[in-house]
C-alpha cells in the first residue's frame, strides 16, 4: 500500500508492520468486521420481527395458528445452534430451488435425487450457476441473515411470550372495562408495556447472537474468526512476502477486544433502552424514577 | 388477462432457459480449501493461489470452460459438492474407495505420493505415541487403524501447531504440505519411515457429471502428454517431488 513497500524483505520494525497489516489480504480481515456488524444490524430486527409474531401466534385464539407458534418456539429453541446451521440452510437452499425447479422447469423428467447429488435443472438454480460470485457471497449472506432470524426468534418469541403476560392483569381488565375490543387492549395497553419485561430476556439473547455470529463459516462466508485463524497461521516464505510463525494468539486477542468491546457498547445501550422503557411504568425501576422525579 | 399472464411467464422464462442453456456448459465453479499450500493457500493480496490455482486455470483453459474459484471449509467441502454449491472440487483431495462412494474422481492429476511424519524430536514413539491429522483425510485414517493416538484438527495449521506446543508426538500429513515447513523452522523435523496412501490427487465431482468428468479427464491427459503438468508439479513442490514418468 505505502510506496516502501515494494521489497518487504527489507523492512524492519513499525515499517514492516505497516507493510504488513496493508495488504489485500488483511483488507479482506477489515472487511469481515463489517460482514459481522452488517449481519448484527439485518439478522437483530428481523429476530425481533420473528420473535413478535412467533409470541403473537403462540398467545392467539385460534388453535392452529397456536400450535404453529408453540411448535416454532420449542423445535427450534432444542436444536443445537451448529447442527441448525448446517443441516437447516442447506435444506432452506434445497427448497428454494426445488420450488423454482418445479415452476420454471416442468418438462425436467429425470429426479431431483440421484444417490447423493441433488439435482435441478440450470435455470433454478439459486443463484444461477452463470451468475458472479458477489451474487453468490450475497445470496449465501441473506440465507445466513434469514437462518439468524428464524434461530434467534425463536428465542426473542419465548421471552416476548413471557413479557407479554407479564403485564399486570389489572391493566388488561382496565383496558376491557373501558370497551377496548382485544386488539385495541393488545396493541394499546399491552404491547407498549411488555418491552420493560421483555428487555432483560431480549438482551440475553442479543449477547448470545454477537457470540453466535462465527457460526457464519459454516455456512462459506468469511467472518472475521474464519479470517483470524487464516492470517494468524504459520506463513513460510515461500508464499508470503510476509513470512511468520503462529500469530493466532495475537489475532484471536485482537478478536477478544472487538467482541468484549462491542458487548461493553451494547450493555451500555441497552442500560439506557431499560431506563427509557421504565419510565412511567409500573414496575419498581419505574417507580423509583418517578420517586427521584418528585 | 390470466391467459396473457401466463403466456408472458412461459416466454419469459424460456428465453432465460434458452441463454442460460447457452452460458451454462461454459460457467464452472471450483471449490476449494485455500489452506494446504503449495496446493491452495491464500496469498499476500487476498487471492486464492497455489499449485491447484494454476493448474485449474490451465484446465480450464483446455476444457473450455469458464471457472469461478470459490472458497469452503474442508469439514464441509462434499456435502456443500453434492448439493450443488460449486461443481468441482480441487482441494489435494487424494482418490479413495470411501470418498469414490460419495463422489467421482478425474483421473490424478498428482502421482501417488507419500505421508510423512514431521516431530520436534527424533525419539518420538510413532507406534504407541498420539499423532496429529486433519479430520476425514486419508492420513487420520491410517493413524486411527494403527495402534497411535489420532488427534484430529479441523485445518491443517492446526495439526502442525499441536507439534509445536507438545499436545502431540507427531504430525502425519502430506510429505509437499510438510516440506516447506520443516525446510523453515529449525524445531520441526522428519522422523520414521514415509508411508505411501492414496491414489494421488485427483478432481472430485458429482457422480451425475460424466460430461464435465470427461472433458477434465481429457485436460489433464493432455497436460501429462505435453509435460506441462510435470513442470507445474516441480515449481510448487520442488525438484524432489514425483512426476509422472
């Protein structure tokens, strides 16, 4: 990157190191933290997404639409996050072509399954074989950001669900005795009062998924654990202009700061997000605030 | 309206059929591990690079066929094969009975070559001792048929850094992935006997894909007739590796 350079066998100290962490391939490094903050950003609220439906269904008075969500929260909540993760994606990935199959090729007679090939004719292919590797390091992303959402919410449904019959009974019973119907009583009185219960549980879980985040590689995108253990492997000088022994260690605690710093970040957030939530509330935070307010 | 809908939808997706029938003989991604140098590794820019770099490239060129380097955990390198993720794999995969079950092999394009033991001293005990492999390669199941403890790592780094800090006797691995290593670091070095395993290195693809398997066979006999082959084998493994005769 810098003019200097150009002979690295020549360098020493700060310079070499300069050279060093510049190259194209610790850009690919630099770059994997935000595949990681831009997965955090999408997967996050689509999880909360998830989980609100998942708990609104597991709560509704149609009994089908209840056992769809009893049956989400507790199927995925007791599948291990690494079994999920590789069987689920490359069965989501099957399926969304396996439909694509069958609407753009009718005429296709040979199976689908032959020994252990799973096969599709070209044009289903998702995305199509011809297609540029950006397109297929995107699609794989969004498959990694719809896997977090259906993982996490399930976890973000169980707590909502819990938050959401949290809210005292007598708020609920207020709420009728004026006439609210139960969507008016659900979307008014309940729902702005259930984050305070909901929010110790909610950032459990949003901890848990920062953590989760490596589960990535598993599904071929280069995260930044996938790049740590690369960059800090042994590399002889026959490869590397950069010739070095095993520098995992110093990768990993460079890893080790960026996640106890972004959780540091986020307990602060969320900190905050509780002491707006509890305001006016009935609970004994927000009881306090109103006492210190007085 | 439903009818013109319809006839829209069939043209439309006739026509991608048609282009994509046209492009697609041509578009082949390879998969690969980009951590077994010479073979595959990552180089200094970020790109995938290595002795099966190079000769894909060139069998590409040969087969005529357009290829797309893409990048995957060995751990999962055949199930995300047969999924269809990629269409070939070039990762020093040796040619098994096992692994000939699940997919099919080109004919080699390395010859049979030889493990090796690598241990940071001479005495080690190879029979009784634990020796390090990478998971579901050839060498780990060797060691795990004799009477050694195998210890298994999911990448290749790590076999050889549990030589370094003790946790193993030994690493049985590649002797070409070794070779490099044990030439530049002063506590590594070779002991016992090299065990020959394998077929040599060979492309994996689907069962299903004969035409894509002929074509590449075709490639590469080309380039062991013309020589080039043996010359690629020399630059990346040194002037002691074996070619083909």
């Amino acid at each position: 990157m810098f003019s200097y350079c150009t002979d690295p066998e020549t360098l020493t100290g700060l310079r070499w190191l300069s050279c060093y962490l510049t190259t194209g391939v610790h850009f690919s490094f630099y770059w994997a933290f935000g595949k990681v903050l831009l997965l955090l950003a999408l997967a996050a609220p689509s999880a909360l997404l998830m989980g609100f439906l998942g708990a609104m269904a597991a709560r509704s008075l149609i009994a089908p639409l209840r056992w769809i969500g009893k049956g989400y929260i507790s199927v995925v909540r007791g599948v291990p996050d690494v079994a999920f993760f590789l069987f689920f994606v490359i069965a989501l990935d099957q399926f969304f072509e396996w439909g694509r199959h069958k609407i753009k090729c009718p005429e296709w007679t040979d199976p689908i399954r032959q020994g252990n090939d799973f096969l599709v004719c070209p044009a289903a292919k998702l995305p199509l074989g011809t297609a540029p590797e950006w397109q297929h390091e995107t699609y794989g992303f969004l498959l990694a950001v719809l896997t977090f959402a259906i993982v996490f919410g399930a976890f973000a449904a169980n707590v909502i669900f819990g938050a959401m019959r949290a809210v005292p009974r007598a708020q609920m019973e207020t709420a009728e005795a004026y006439g609210m119907t139960r969507r008016q009583s659900f979307w008014r009185v309940m729902v702005p009062q259930m984050w305070v219960y909901a929010l110790p549980g909610l950032s459990n879980t949003w901890m848990v998924l920062i953590k989760a985040t490596p589960l990535l590689f598993l599904l071929g995108i280069e995260d930044i654990v996938y790049w740590a253990r690369e960059l800090g492997g042994t590399k002889t000088a026959r490869f590397s202009d950069y010739p070095h022994g095993d520098w995992r260690m110093w990768y990993f605690l460079a890893l080790l700061v960026f996640y106890l710093g972004f959780t540091r970040f986020s307990e602060v957030v969320l900190r905050r997000l509780n002491a707006r939530l509890s305001r006016g509330q009935a609970t004994a935070a927000g009881e306090a605030q109103r006492k210190a307010n007085a | 309206m439903m009818k013109s809908i319809l006839t829209l939808g069939t043209a439309l997706a006739m026509t991608a059929g048609a282009a994509f029938a046209e492009s697609h003989a041509m578009t082949v991604r390879i998969g690969t591990e980009g951590a077994y140098a010479p073979f595959n590794f990552i180089n200094d820019a970020g790109e995938i690079d290595g002795f099966e770099k190079e000769l894909g490239d060139e069998l590409c060129v040969r087969a005529e066929l357009t290829c797309e380097w893409v990048k995957n955990d060995w751990d999962s390198i055949i199930p995300n094969l047969v999924s269809g993720n990629y269409d070939i794999i070039m990762a020093g995969m040796s040619i098994t009975p096992e692994r000939d079950e699940v997919i099919d092999f080109t004919q080699n394009y390395t010859p049979p070559s030889d493990s090796a033991f690598a241990a940071a001293s001479e005495d080690v005990d190879l029979e009784g001792g634990v020796i390090a492999a990478q998971t579901a390669t050839i060498q780990a199941a060797h060691i795990a048929e004799g009477g050694a403890t195998l210890l298994e790592f999911a990448t290749p780094e790590e076999t050889v850094a549990a030589v370094r800090n003790g946790e193993a006797d030994a690493v049985f691995a590649d002797k070409d992935y070794l070779v490099p290593l044990v030439e530049e670091n002063a506590e590594l070095m070779f002991v016992g006997d090299d065990v020959p395993l394998g077929g040599g290195v060979g492309v994996g693809l689907r069962e299903s894909d004969t035409e894509l398997k002929e074509k590449l066979d075709t490639a590469i006999a080309s380039m062991k007739e013309d020589g080039t082959l043996n010359t690629m084998i020399t630059k990346w493994f040194g002037e002691d590796a074996k070619t083909y005769e």
